[in-house]
C-alpha cells in the first residue's frame, strides 16, 4: 500500500523553508533576471519530482506476521518490522496533515534509536485507525493460541479491559476495517478543561515568550538584507534602545507578564482534551488541540509509573504522571499519562490503569505511603551538599573582594538550608510486596513505582564521604523507563536490607559481605 | 594490580609529559611571575609530585576492594577504591557478555568481561582476570544467560 497521495499536497509546503533560502540565493544572485526565475522554477520543480517519485517509491505492506517498508527510489531498501516487536503506536496529526486529514503513524520498535523507528508519515486517519487496530491487535509470541488467553495475559490487570473480546487469529493481517467484536475501551480519565488552568504552574511552557522573540531576532538577522533591513539599521535600533532603557525595561516586564499566559497558551494547545482510556490491552493517551496526538502504550510492556512534582505544584497539590515502559523510545513524551493534574486523581487514575503502591493501596490519599525515611546522616549530607558549594563561591568571592557575589552566594547558601532539609524530607524508599518504590528530589521531586519483575540488578554506591557517614546509594537496573532508580543515601543496613527484601533470592547469601 | 599500577605509571607519565610541553612554552609567557618563567621546569615536577601518591597508593587499594563472585546464577562484583561500588546482577537478566583485552592487559595474560543488561544502572564489567579466567567465565554465564532467559524486561 502506498501512503495517502495527498501527502503530496503537504509535502512541497513542508519542504518550502528548506527551499526558501536557496531558491531567494538563486534569484538575488541572477539579480532577478529571467533566467534566475527559470532556475528557481526548475528547483520547485525538481522538488515536486523528488517528493512524487519518493511516493510513489514508498510502499508498505503486512505481510503475515510482519510490517514491510519498502524504499525504491535510488537504493532500493525494505525494512522488515515484526508485528510482535511492536511495541506502541503512535499517531499524531501535525497542523497541515490534519488540514487534509492524514496522520503521521510511528511505530516503537524498542530497538532503541530514532532510525530504528517505523515511520508512516501520512495516511488517512482511517488508515491510522485501521493499522494501529491491526498492529495492535496482535500479541507477542506464544498468544495466538486463543482469545481468551490474548485477554488473560495481554491486559494483565483483569476487569477494565471488557469481556472477553474475540479477535480471529487470522483477521490481522488482512485489511479491512477494524476488526469488528474489539470492543473493551474503558475511559480511565477524559481531563476537564478547568485542568487546563494548572498549566502555567508546571513550568514547561514559562520560557515561550522569551524563545519566540529570540527567534524573530534571529529570523530578522539572517533575512534582514532581504527585507531591505541592513545590519546597520538593525544596530542603529539596539543602540537607540540601550540610549532610552524604559522601553527596554518595559518590554522585558511585557514579556515576564507574558510569562504565565504563554505558557498556559502552550501548555493548552499541547495539552488539550486530553484522555486516558484502555482498549485490548493498550493504554491510549490523546491529546493536542491543533497536533492532535494518540500514544498506545503495551500494557504487558509498563513496568510502573513515576510521579514529579516541583515546589508549586506540591503546594497546590498537582502532580504530573508517567509510565515506566520497557522499549519504550522518547519516554519523557510518549509516556506521559496525564497533564498536569490534581495528586489525588492521579494516584487513583495510576492505581486504577496501572497498579496501586502501598499497603493501603486503594485508597486515594497514600501520600507517602510505606515509604521510610532515611537516616538523619542523610540529612546533614543533603544540607551540606545544598549550602556547602555556595559558601565556597562566597569565601573565594570574599578573597577576591567580589563583594557583589559574596552576598549573591551566601544569599544562595541561606537558601540552600530549606532546600537540604526538604530534599532530605523527600528522600525515601519502600516495597509493597510487589513493586518498590523510590522518591527523592526537592525542586522536582520524582517518585518512582516499579514492579520487582523488571530489576534487572542493584547496584550499591558508596562514595568516601558517604563511607565515613555510613550511608550507602542504592540503585535499581531497571530495564524500562530511565534505567535506574537510586534511592539516595540509605542507611547502610537500610539500604542493603531493602535490596534482599525486594530481591531476597538474589542477595541473601551474599548478605554478610557487604 | 600490576595493571592498575602500569595504567597509573602511563597516566602519570602523560601528564608530566604534556607538563613538560607546556613549560617550555610557559618560558614565554608574560603574565606569569618572573620565579616561575625563570625556572620552567617545576610545572613537571610539582605534576608529578601532586600525581604520584595516588598512583602509588590506588592499586593496592584497588586489589583490596574488587572481587567478585558467581554463585547462585547470580554475578556479584565489587569495586572502587575512593568510592565503592557493589554489583548485583542475575544471570537470567544479563543480556551480552563481553571479553575484552586491552593491550595492557594482553602484556600481563589478564581480561576484562562486560556484563550487560538492559539497564545502563545493571551493567558492570570485572577486570583483570586472568585470561583463563575470565573466558570461562564469560562462556558460562552466556551459556547460564541463555538457558535462564526470562524476557522480563
């Protein structure tokens, strides 16, 4: 099957600003005479040619139990993805794709690597479905055997997933629609607008108006010759504005009030209408406003899930989620669960898709449930670390004469004791019976939920500092998610202790060696 | 330990080499003050004297510290000096095996063997077995891995 041939629309308009600078070269080179236009011409052209042929080159096809893209234009190439490695669709419908209502289908190979990935840039939305129905109703290997034990194993949690949903070993594969009697979509979560209004506390988007008059600066520089400004007028205007500061001064105040409107702005552009539901097996989150994005998420792949949290945010009580997928390329974006979002509704929404942590798991306001804290040495450690470096800065400072950033340091180092004793108030660890969990970090605190199957090994850490304050960094491999999750400054029992509780078969005998 | 010992020599060695270098240079330097453009040779030896009793010291440290162990079909490994660093790996999680041999390490007939998993934080290599060693080993935890394999992750 070929893509959409209204790529070709999209394409041309997408390759335009790649083009627009050695095509304007062309044209002010030849000063604008016929033969110039001719060239250019000759260069839209060619770029039409190039995108057509490159369409008409590009077919992918499901052959059996595996995606086949094939590349003919000068090589020729085919990439064989099997369908059970497939980890996550992801489809997203950028602003022009969803003008002429395609959509860009990623596959999640976990090979690792962006060049590993599938990629299906522009078929029609009901092609995505149709593919992501057919890539996704498959299960890893040993599963065809019947639909029950599809459901069984692959949906892992039993309940939201629906009844038993009967997909016919051999319809994937063969197209058609999307597979009819796959019912079992559960909404976890369709978010409220009124979220939205959190946005701006999350930070991601604060720097936005900055970034745009950056980049307008920029534009203005490398195309002022061609809009008849000259970097001499351009000077000219930086040194009129460094003579009258006011205007400089009230426009950075104009941008620092822009701040939190931009930045909610962006945050509800990216953000928009987004759902968390569950269909056979996946976990799919939707989001955007204009760039409208479907992550699937195996569920037999996630391997947990990690809260962050920065200072404003705990004191409004907002959380943010993530999976902690194996494979999964891109976690930071794809894993993403919710926005930002009230912390009560997202331990149930994370205790409901995923799994509880804790004892009491099931109720909604397990804070920091089973966690236990670290010993006071840690304390002292973090508070050193917080203020410390800043006193340095300072005493150097105070060598020198730098008066200025003697106060700025030991104003930072003031600061630095609230910091230490909140991160050490951070610091934590616990095991439920089945997934351990580890938190650490003040101005973004992150927890992490991770079941014991996916430790692939423990890694203790004890630097000489620690050794002669008897604390001890212990490190989950985990083989999903960041790698690794440390739970920072244990005691050095603790910390030895929690590794055999976890993994008791692996450490026991080895526990009086270390 | 004879290993840690000659890659310490080699370090240090470089160091004052590149010292060296950059004193004869230094002889040409204005801003400096004029005891030390005049005697351009205590960039090396100050080098050297900051260097050597870490060299010195670090190896046998080193050769106290690290051990390892394979038993119960899980790969314990220890390590550091300063720092210490304790691994624990089971074999079913272990994904590659490596044998390496630098050309240090081929002069004294050791090894080094890279466990890998697929966690950057699960990953730790053992070094300076001696070869015999450290093929064997590296045979039986790929032959251990292979039977063990559990697709956890």
């Amino acid at each position: 099957m070929r893509l959409s041939p209204k790529v070709l629309l999209i394409d041309p308009v997408r390759m335009l600003p790649s083009l627009l600078l050695p095509l304007g070269g062309v044209l002010v080179a030849g000063g604008f005479s016929a033969r110039s236009f001719l060239f250019a011409a000759m260069g839209v052209a060619g770029s039409i040619v190039f995108a057509v042929i490159r369409w008409a080159t590009f077919t992918y096809t499901i052959v059996g139990d595996r995606l086949e893209l094939t590349r003919a234009f000068v090589s020729r190439s085919v990439r064989t993805i099997p369908l059970e490695r497939i980890r996550g669709v992801d489809v997203s419908t950028p602003p022009l794709h969803r003008l002429f209502g395609l959509a860009v289908v990623k596959l999640d190979t976990g090979a690792g690597g962006d060049k590993q990935e599938g990629e299906l840039n522009g078929v029609t939305v009901e092609e995505a479905e149709r593919l992501r129905a057919i890539l996704l109703a498959r299960r890893p290997s040993p599963p065809r055997a019947t639909s029950e034990a599809y459901n069984g194993t692959a949906a892992g949690v039993p309940g939201p997933t629906g009844p038993a949903a009967g997909v016919p070993a051999g319809a994937a594969g063969i197209p058609g629609g999307v597979p009819a009697g796959v019912s079992g979509e559960h909404y976890f979560i369709r978010v409220p607008r009124s979220w939205l209004r959190y946005g701006p506390l999350s930070g991601a988007y604060l720097l936005t108006p900055f970034a745009l008059v950056a980049g307008a600066v920029g534009l203005l520089f490398q195309w002022g010759d061609e809009f008849g400004i000259s970097g001499k007028a351009a000077w000219a205007i930086g040194e009129w504005l460094w003579d009258h500061p006011q205007y400089l001064i009230a426009g950075v105040i104009v941008l620092v009030l822009a701040m939190p409107l931009a930045g909610g702005i962006m945050y509800a552009v990216f953000n928009w209408d987004f759902t968390l539901k569950a269909r056979d097996g996946y976990l799919v989150a939707e989001r955007g406003l204009i760039n409208r994005r479907a992550v699937s998420l195996e569920r037999s792949r996630i391997r947990g899930y990690e809260l962050a949290e920065s200072p404003p945010e705990r004191v409004a009580k907002l959380v943010r989620l993530w999976a902690v997928v194996t494979g999964l390329g891109d976690s930071e974006t794809r894993g993403q669960l919710l926005p930002v979002a009230p912390k009560a509704d997202a331990l149930a929404i994370a205790a409901d898709a995923i799994a509880p942590f804790g004892p009491n798991a099931g109720s909604t306001h397990t804070n920091a449930v089973g966690l236990r804290p670290h010993p006071p040495q840690a304390r002292r450690r973090r508070l050193f670390r917080a203020i410390f470096p800043w006193l340095l800065v300072a005493a150097v400072a105070a060598v020198l004469g730098w008066g200025v950033v003697v106060a700025v340091a030991l104003a930072l180092a003031l600061l630095g004791i609230p910091l230490g004793l909140d991160r050490y108030r951070s610091l934590g660890h616990g095991y439920d019976g089945a997934r351990f969990s580890v938190r650490s970090g003040s101005l973004r605190r992150t927890q992490a939920v991770v079941e014991r199957r996916a430790l692939v090994g423990w890694t203790f850490k004890q630097t000489w500092f620690q050794r002669s304050s008897g604390l001890l960094t212990v490190i989950a491999g985990v083989g999903a998610g960041s790698g690794g999750y440390s739970a920072l400054d244990t005691g050095e029992r603790q910390g030895v202790e929690f590794a055999a509780e976890v993994t008791p078969e692996w450490l026991t005998q080895f526990i009086t060696h270390p | 330990m004879t290993l840690w010992f000659l890659e310490g020599v080699m370090g240090l060695l470089f160091m004052v080499g590149g010292a060296a270098l950059l004193s004869l240079w230094v002889g040409s330097w204005s801003w400096l003050p004029d005891w030390l453009t005049a005697r351009p040779w205590l960039l090396p030896v100050a080098v050297a004297a900051v260097l050597l009793p870490p060299v010195i010291i670090e190896p046998p440290l080193r050769y106290a510290v690290h051990r390892w162990e394979l038993s119960g079909d899980i790969v314990y490994a220890r390590s550091g000096w300063l720092s210490r660093e304790w691994v624990f790996v089971p074999v079913g999680r272990i994904q590659t095996v490596d044998k390496t041999q630098g050309w240090f390490e081929r002069l004294l007939g050791l090894a080094t063997v890279e466990i890998r998993t697929a966690s950057y934080a699960g990953s730790s290599s053992i070094k300076g077995l001696d070869y015999e060693i450290a093929a064997r080993l590296a045979e039986d935890l790929s032959h251990r891995a292979q039977q063990l394999r559990d697709d956890a992750t």
